[in-house]
C-alpha cells in the first residue's frame, strides 16, 4: 500500500467504507479499521505496518494544514 486511496481499496476487500466528511475522522476511523482487522489475524503484519504509516502520516499533515489555515 502506498496511498490513502490504496488502504481504502484494502478495506473495501473486507466490507468496509469509510466517509464521514471530516478527512481527519476518516483517517482515523480507517485506523482503528486496520488495527481491528490485525488484532483479529484477518491481515499480514506487513499490510498493517505499512497501513499504519501512511494513515498516521496523512492524519499528522491534514492537522498541520487545518493549523496553517486559522
């Protein structure tokens, strides 16, 4: 995985759509998503890892642009 969109892509495969409204809630609803999915083995280590990381990436630079932007 390699972009938001990818783990999006991942989650559909499981039966799950996330969209709230709020980028940030997405990302981090997505988050918990994954880690639920891991903690019950459904995927790899490596999945998680990398889904993890480019959630919790994406989550620090939407909160550093909504800042830039008060």
């Amino acid at each position: 995985m390699k972009t938001i969109y990818d783990i999006q892509q991942f989650l559909k495969k499981f039966g799950t759509i996330i969209y709230v409204g709020d980028r940030v809630a997405d990302l981090e609803l997505m988050e918990t998503e994954i880690q639920e999915l891991y903690n019950s083995q459904l995927i790899e280590t490596k999945d998680y890892q990398s889904a993890i990381f480019l959630l919790r990436q994406e989550i620090v630079r939407e909160t550093e642009k909504r800042a830039k932007n008060k």
